[in-house]
C-alpha cells in the first residue's frame, strides 16, 4: 500500500466536534480511548512536539505488523519512525538494531538513543568501536549487519525490527550492494524499517521491498516542515529565482535579462600585461565593466550576516578550496563571534582535544583552525581529523560556527542543518570529468536549508557565474526527480558465503531476488511492448512489398546478399591497400626519398628515421610505435614531421637515395633549410609516379556473378513496381533488424544477475573454492574475507606471500588492498619499504595481472563493479612508517597526504588486518601474530583518537 502525505503537521487530529450528534461524540471518545491504549500513545508523551501525518501512518503501519519504507525531505524527522521501532521492540522484549551507511552517523545515533533510553540500554557496533554488543538496542553500520548474517551470529537470537537508516545509500556505486544483501539475507520474522530521502521511485522500491520481505506500507511525504527560498547572488543583490504571479511560478524576468546582457558584452583581455595580469587585477577590471560579478566569499558570508540568513553552509566541491575559503575570511577580517562565544569555543575545542599531544596539534594545523573556530569560520571535509570534524559538527549545531565551507561529503546524512545553504558552483568533478550537478544532487545539497523549530524559512543561495543559465537553475530547482537504481553486483565473498549457507540452487533464486533484477526485469516490459508494436509494423511492410509475380521477400534477399558482398570485397581490397602500405613503409630507410601521396605534407620528403613497430627486428628500430610504422621526413618545404599510415593509402617506393650530415640538427631551422635545398637539388625533377588503379575484385568474383544471375532470373525483376517493393522491402528489413537487437537486449536483461553468479562460481571452482556445492578450506577463508580485492588477499594467503613479513611490512602490503589514490595516471610513481616488503607487493601484483587474465577468460567484467582492480601501492610507505613508529610529521611531510585521509586509510587498512588475522591459517604461519602486531602499530596517536558521543 503506498500513502501520500503532503499535509502539514496536527491535521490529522484537527477534526472538529462541536456539530457532532451525541451518537457520533461518544464513537470518537472511544476511539481516543483506544488510541491511548497503544504503543504509539505512549511513544508520543515521549516528545514535547506533536508528530507529523506521515510519522504517525508509517508508526502505526510499523504498530500493525508491516514494514514500512518512509521516504521523505532532509530534516523532515524521518527518524523519530525509527526511534518508534526501538520503542516497540524494548515494548515487546526484543532486539532492535539501528544500522547508518557511515561511522559518524552511528556515532551520532548511539549519542542520541544512550540520552533517551539510557547507556546500559543501547550499543554500538562500528569497525572502529564495540560498545555493549549485547544491549537490546544496537546502532552499527551497515556492514557490521551483513557481516553477522554471513557468520550467522548468535547476535541475531531474539532480532525484532532492523532500521535501515539513509536506505537510498543503496544507489551508491561502491557500496550499495551492502544493503541489498541485508534486506535479501534478513530473517523473515525481522521487521523492516527503511528511512529514505524523497525518491522519485518510491513506489518501485516499495514494490521490490513487498516482495523479498512481506506486508511493506509505502509512505511519502513531499512536505518540507521549513520552507525553502532559492536566489542567486549577483554582484551586490541578491535575486529571488522565483516569481510568484497569475496563480503560477515563473523564474525571475530580472535573471533572464540579466543573462542576455552578460552574454551580449564581450570580455575584454588585458593585451597591455599578457598573461602576467593577476587574477585579482582581472577581477576588478571585470567589476568596472560590469553590473555583475562573482562576489567573494567573505562579501558573501557579510552579505549573509546583514540579511540575518547565517548560519550558512557553502558547499565547495574541493578540499583545497573550503581550506583556501577559511583562510580567505580570516584575511578579510571577519569576526562572527562576540569574546563570550570565542570563550565558549576555546575551552570546548580544548577539551575535545586534551588527548592529542601537542607536537602533533601543530602537525595538524590546529592553532590556525582554532583562530577560525574562534571567529565562527570552519571548513569540514573527508580530509580533516575526525575528531576536529566532529568538533565543527558540535559546535554548528550549537551556533558558535556560523559559516561553513564544506564539501558534499557533509550532505551524506549527518545531522548539521542550516539557515542558509550556499552553492558557489553548479558543476563538480566526478571523478572523470567535470559535469552539472543533478537535479537529486541539487535537493540533497539544499535540503540542508532550515532548521526545524528553529528558522521559519531555509534559503538556497546560488552564486552567479558567467554563463549562468537562470532556467537550467530552475529546473533544478524545481525538479524532484531522484530514483533509486540498485548498483547490487555478486562478489567472490558473496559467492562462497551464500554457497556456504545456500548452496548453488538457492543462492541463485536468492540473487535473482534482488532489487536489481526487480529493475531489469520491469525494463524489460518497455521493451517487450516495443518488440509488440515492431511485429505490427513487420506484419504491415511485408503486406505492402508483396509482388503478384513472386516471392518479392526472396528478391529483397539476393539484392541484400549481393550488396553486402560488394561492401565485403571492398573492404577486404582497402585493407589489402593498407597492409601493402605498410609493408612498404616498414622497408624504408634513413636517407630514402619518397613522394608522400597524400594528406597535408603531401610531395618530395626524406625519410629521418623510419618509426618502425615495437617488437621488429632487424635494420634501424629508431622510435617504436604499436600502431605501425610513422616515418620521420623532412619534406621539401623544410618541416620536420612524423607521418602516420593515413599519409599513405597506397604503397611507397624510394625515388633515390641521400646521405643525411651527420651534424643535421632537425631542431635547426638552418640545417633544415641546408637539408631541404639538397633534397629539391637531388630529387626534384623525379616525376611523380601515379599508381596505376586496380581492376576491381567485383569484377572477377564468382558468388557476385551468380547472384547477379540469379537476380536477373527472378520473377519479381521484370516487375513495374519492383523498386517501389524494393524500398518497403528495404524498411522492412531494418525494422527486423532492429526488432532482433531489441530481443537481444531482453535476453541481456533477463537473469544478468545470476549469470554473473555463474560466471564467478565457475572461477571460484577453476581456482578451488568450490567443488559443486561444498566450499573448500580455501573457500572458508575467503569468506572471512570482505573487501574489493577479496580474492586477491586470499590468493596472497594461499600463496603465503606474506609470511616472514614483519608488521610493518605486512601493514605496507595490505594498505594495497584498500587504498585508491586520488591522483591521475600520471602520477609519479610511489615510494615504497625496501626488502621483503617491496618483494612481497611485485608478487601481489603478479598475482593481480594473473587474476585479471582468469577474469577475462570467465568474462568477469571489472567496469560494471565486478571483478578485481590493480592493487594501489600508494599508501604502502605511509603505512609502513607509521607502523614502524615513526612520529606524524614525519609521516605526513613525506607522504603529502592529508591527516582526515592518512586517518581514515590507516583505519581502513586495521580492518582488514583484522579480518586477516582471523583467516590466516594458525599452524606453520606468522601472519596471524603479525596482523595482530600491525594493528597495535597502526592503532596509536591520531588514528586511536576516536570518539563516541
């Protein structure tokens, strides 16, 4: 069932009763009555507010048996329907675990649920920290939860409702398939709680969620509790986006004039300085000229001030730059704090820092991101420390920082509202390329705008930019369009772990279960009609080339058969060409003299050096290229270029022959010019050969000449209408084509899921992981093994490629297997430990490259998220150092990484030195003892700096 609900708070209990006959008065008394006598009635004292339509349908739902899947706006208090499903279990004397997709949310949750039903009561589970494992109510990350249902926990006796919190994180690319995995894997008698932002497929999800888990109610809420303003900032005004006129919402007529005038003015390029010019310089110069310009970010946070619209977050899609911003206001002399707020701020941040030694506050920065704390300025990113992170966090919801510079990262849940939110760019890198934000990035970024309870109104505030589209802005806006698409794709440890529990049989049914295959399969429906509606059009063309004379469908095919034989001799004739081009071009020397056929430096040139293939042998190798010969020449009007094989469509043949000086310099324009002249001297009266054209294969071909007879034979060529059949024919024949690449799509579509199943078990038995349905001794380790290089770490314990490492060492070795550099490609190469460690990640990724190749024969596809990436050697020196014991200004000047980074993979790679630790065979290997040893060696000064609460 799904239940729209767009009211606004207390309508629900708003019916009036004065004009009620006795009769229908006493009905209601006793509906109250009953009312008070539930579940909900008591929850509800529990809150000095009244609750929302849509938290109190979805807790009745939850009251009645079903699960529910709420999805409504950020800060619209989602929440309180799963804080009613912990009320419930500890009602009935069961468990409730609270699952978050990130460590700070649980952390957050924890805090919040130990204030409300006391610290005994509630646990945490992250893999940082276990706190009171066993209580009836316990928050853990989503991962904590799918690894218990693999282990088959004795946690999970007396499990009553599980609370997906964030459940929309399932779209995400890398760890998605997480929470489809729980939802599929839970047991039946556990009650579902699924909170999600507002998604344009609720329904579909819900649809999804009432198969694999029973009764679901669907609830939806569009409602925003605060109301939300969009502008753009311009200059020194500040536009509304929006205005209101004729009943309807149109975008700002000031805007869109605004937006013609700036692209109608050229701009203006400073020719007196060049490139000289400073950014600063062009940016006043700009303002001259213009009415409107980019204001900077201390103009903006002021302006924000005036108007009485701070707290503000800026969202800045760069780390660098939400530190550069902070710096920049702090330059501008900006002070937001009164002395009683900066004292306020001081002893809490050195209280919440009395831990970190003070040789390494300076290490990180600490004295200048308090000056900035103090005057009410932060930035928050993935980069910082936690513990400073959660410093900003603490402090922003207090109001004693009331501008933060933040990445997107702090959209992702955490509980930080603000008055305002500004955006100072609509496009981010992707990682690929940078690209327009979308319409569902757009809400989730501004749905941080108004507090509930405390602003009246949120504010959206957009910067202007040159070539600012208005109604592009506006269509963001205004759109609410945010599906849901499953990224579940099996893994090697899925595999082994659902053999294990499932065997094969079912362990397919179960993954054809999953909401990806939901998503394909109803795909497929849109197709299937399509592929209807082709066979209508099929069944209409072939009607309309009928011929009274014949078989016209039989004609259409040997005029098809002889056109495509045709095409196929002259293609095989252009790559004859292009292989005897080739050849030629390989026989060519230096000091050769050719005539380029073709192309821009067509005419007399003499060969340099003759670029031969990689891999040739023999002669004058000179440059290699893998895609064929590229001479040097230098061609009679003195350039020096490297030619390609289009340069030449048919054969070249030296003309003559020169000697090339020694002392000839092609960088020279001199010794060019000296060269030239020789080369027209010597060669230029030697006409151009023309190459004489070939008589066509066509010609001689004995399957053309028969069909052609066959053509001539034919009853339907002597018709008068036949080229009018021919083109129905023609239209027929692409339809059909086209109809057979959509049945092809619908077979791709159906069962992908379990197919690649297949595909990855056939591997896992080639290498002996499996055997059928039982799941070896090799198995069993991989399935303690969570990650994605999985089989990769496995097969290095196998091998024992790590034994007689020492725990730095094997630190170094296994940070290969979580870290992912942020840099391009071109990176330099990394710095690694010297000895058995360096010995030991050349034969990690031997082992990778042999994988990769078993992955290509099983035709297991690394870019659609299955399947094993090259391991990243990047972080293996910083791992190494700090395991080694080495202080962190050491570790992080070498490195050049940033400390919230440097934390975050140190933390990363102790969780898979754990899971190591406990697969590792215990007889006859050290691993285990030195996982261990690793942990303790990573775990020390500001990476054990974690809080809770």
């Amino acid at each position: 069932m799904i239940v729209r609900l767009s009211a606004r708070p207390g309508t629900l209990d708003s019916t009036m009763t004065e004009d009620l006959s006795p009769a229908e008065r006493y009905a209601a008394a006793r509906r109250r009555a009953a009312e008070q006598a539930t579940a909900l009635a008591g929850f509800r004292e529990m809150y000095d507010f009244g609750l929302d339509p849509f938290q109190i349908e979805a807790c009745k739902a939850l009251e009645a048996g079903k699960g529910v899947l709420v999805a409504a706006p950020t800060g619209s208090g989602k929440t309180i329907v799963g804080e009613f499903a912990v009320h419930l279990a500890l009602r009935q004397g069961k468990k409730c675990f609270y699952t978050t997709p990130i460590k700070a949310l649980s952390n957050q949750k924890y805090s919040d649920l130990c204030r409300r039903y006391g610290s005994g009561t509630v646990g945490l589970l992250t893999g940082d920290n276990s706190v009171n494992a066993d209580a009836p109510v316990v928050v853990m990350t989503t991962e904590v939860l799918r690894n218990m249902l693999y282990a088959g926990s004795q946690t999970l006796l007396g499990l009553g409702y599980v609370v997906m919190d964030e459940v929309h994180y399932l779209s995400d690319r890398f760890r998605g398939a997480v929470w489809e995995e729980v939802i599929i894997h839970l047991p039946e008698s556990v009650t579902l709680v699924s909170l999600s932002a507002t998604v344009s497929n609720a329904e579909e999800f819900g649809d999804w969620l009432d198969t694999v888990r029973g009764d679901t109610e669907v609830i939806v809420s569009e409602h925003r509790p605060v109301p939300l303003f969009q502008h753009v900032l311009a200059g020194r005004r500040m536009y509304d986006l929006f205005e209101e006129g004729d009943g309807r919402r149109k975008v700002n007529p000031d805007l869109l004039r605004m937006a013609r005038l700036e692209a109608s003015r050229p701009s203006f390029p400073d020719r007196r300085r060049g490139r000289s010019m400073r950014a600063a310089d062009r940016e006043r110069e700009r303002r001259q000229r213009s009415r409107v310009w980019t204001p900077s970010r201390p103009e903006v946070i002021e302006r924000l001030d005036a108007e009485g619209l701070l707290p503000a977050i800026t969202f800045i899609f760069s780390r660098a730059a939400c530190e550069a911003a902070v710096q920049q206001c702090l330059y501008a002399g900006l002070r937001l704090n009164d002395e009683a707020a900066r004292e306020e701020v001081r002893a809490l941040v050195e209280e919440r820092t009395a831990s970190i030694p003070p040789e390494d506050l300076h290490v990180l920065g600490y004295y200048e991101w308090l000056e900035g704390l103090e005057r009410g300025i932060a930035a928050h990113h993935a980069g910082m420390l936690p513990t400073f992170k959660e410093v900003v966090e603490e402090l922003f919801v207090r109001g004693l920082v009331k501008a933060v510079f933040a990445t997107e990262t702090l959209a992702l849940g955490i509980n930080m509202p603000a008055r305002s939110v500004v955006l100072e760019k609509l496009v981010k890198w992707n990682g690929e390329q940078h690209a327009d934000i979308t319409p569902g990035e757009y809400t989730q970024l501004t749905g941080r705008a108004g507090r509930r309870g405390i602003d009246v109104e949120g504010h959206a505030v957009v910067l202007w930019q040159r070539g600012m589209n208005p109604e592009h802005l506006a269509g963001l806006a205004g759109t609410r369009t945010y599906p849901l698409r499953s990224s579940f794709k099996p893994s090697y440890n899925m595999a082994v772990n659902l053999v294990e529990q499932f065997g094969r049989h079912r362990s397919r049914e179960l993954l054809e279960s999953s909401f990806a295959q939901f998503q394909a399969d109803k795909s497929v429906v849109g197709i299937s009609r399509q592929v209807q509606r082709n066979e209508e059009g099929l069944a209409g063309y072939r009607k309309s080339m009928t011929c009274h004379l014949g078989d016209f469908e039989e004609y259409a095919r040997l005029r098809r058969e002889l056109k495509d034989r045709e095409n196929e001799l002259a293609r095989q004739g252009a790559a004859q060409r292009r292989a005897e081009a080739a050849v030629a071009l390989e026989r060519l020397r230096p000091g050769d003299v050719i005539h380029v056929p073709t192309g821009k430096y067509a005419g007399l040139a003499l060969v340099l050096d003759p670029g031969l293939p990689a891999g040739r042998v023999g002669g004058h190798r000179g440059l290699e290229y893998h895609d064929g010969p590229r001479p040097l020449v230098l061609t009679a009007e003195r350039q020096v270029k490297r030619l390609a094989s289009i340069d030449f469509p048919v054969p070249v043949e030296p003309v003559d022959r020169m000697r090339i000086p020694k002392s000839f310099n092609p960088r020279s324009p001199q010794s060019r010019r000296d060269l030239a002249s020789a080369l027209r001297t010597r060669a230029g009266h030697i006409p151009l050969e023309r190459h004489r054209k070939r008589r066509s294969a066509a010609a001689d071909d004995r399957e053309i000449a028969r069909l052609r007879s066959a053509l001539r034979a034919h009853p339907c060529h002597g018709c008068d209408e036949r080229e009018d059949h021919a083109r129905w024919a023609e239209r027929y024949h692409r339809l059909l084509r086209d109809t057979k690449q959509l049945e092809r799509r619908i077979e791709g579509r159906t069962n992908t899921i379990a197919r690649t199943f297949d595909r990855i078990v056939a591997l896992l038995t080639e290498l002996d992981y499996l055997r059928g349905n039982e799941v070896t001794e090799h198995g069993r380790r991989l399935a303690r093994l969570y990650g994605e290089l999985d089989l990769l770490a496995s097969e290095c314990l196998r091998g024992r490629v790590w034994e007689g490492l020492g725990p730095a060492e094997l630190a170094a070795c296994v940070s290969a297997l979580v870290y992912e550099s942020r840099a391009g490609d071109d990176a330099l190469a990394p710095k690694l430990p010297a000895g058995k460690a360096r010995e030991a990640l050349g034969e990690m990724v031997r082992i990778w490259g042999r994988l990769d190749a078993l992955e290509e024969e099983f035709r297991i596809n690394q870019t659609e998220g299955v399947g094993q990436r090259e391991p990243d050697l990047g972080f293996a020196w910083a791992a190494y150092m700090w395991a080694s014991g080495k202080g962190l200004d050491e570790v992080l000047r070498e490195t050049e990484m940033p400390a919230g980074d440097f934390v975050r993979w140190c933390k990363q790679v102790i969780d898979v030195l754990g899971q190591i630790a406990a697969a590792a065979p215990t007889e006859n290997s050290t691993v285990a003892r030195n996982a261990r040893k690793a942990v303790d060696g990573l775990l020390r000064g500001v990476v054990a700096y974690s809080s809770v609460g």
